[in-house]
C-alpha cells in the first residue's frame, strides 16, 4: 500500500509539489497564489511584505538555511534581501 498523493490533492495542509529559486538580484520579486511557503537555501537577510497586506515590510536578519519563514510572503526586496531563497508550491 502506498501513499497516493493525488488522493489529497493540493492546498495548505499538504506539502509542495512544486518549487523554484526566487531572484532578487535586480528587482523585488512579486509572489504568486500558488506560493504555500518561501524556504532559505543560502544563509543570509530577508526583507519582505506577507501577502495580503498594502504596505509595511518584515526584516530577518542572519536566517540560517532551512529556515522557512512564518508568514506567506506577497512581495520579497531586493534592498535588505541577501540569503537565496526558494518557494514551496502547489
């Protein structure tokens, strides 16, 4: 008996299916729906606005790899953003 992943379908309460790299290096990076989560791949700083809010920014400084922030991230800035990072999705 294995475990059928189609079975229990995509949303919040499961894990990602999906994922890529998120580049900052030029400009702010926009999240999209799909985005469940935004893990860190290279130690360093984030600076970013959870989605679902206008304005105002969340700074981590000195994230360790593995770190997965505690809020959805909307938008993540260049300026204040040095770790890599990349998504967790559906």
């Amino acid at each position: 008996m294995g475990f059928n992943r189609d079975e229990y379908g995509a949303g919040l309460m499961t894990f990602g299916r999906k994922g890529g790299a998120i580049d900052v290096s030029s400009s702010d990076a926009e999240l999209g729906e799909s985005v469940k989560a935004v893990v860190v791949t290279a130690e360093g700083t984030v600076s970013y606005r959870p989605c679902g809010e206008a304005d105002g920014t969340i700074d981590f400084g000195s994230l360790p790899v593995g770190y997965v922030l505690p809020h959805i991230p909307g938008v993540i800035f260049t300026s204040g953003t040095t770790a890599e990072l990349a998504t967790v999705e559906d």
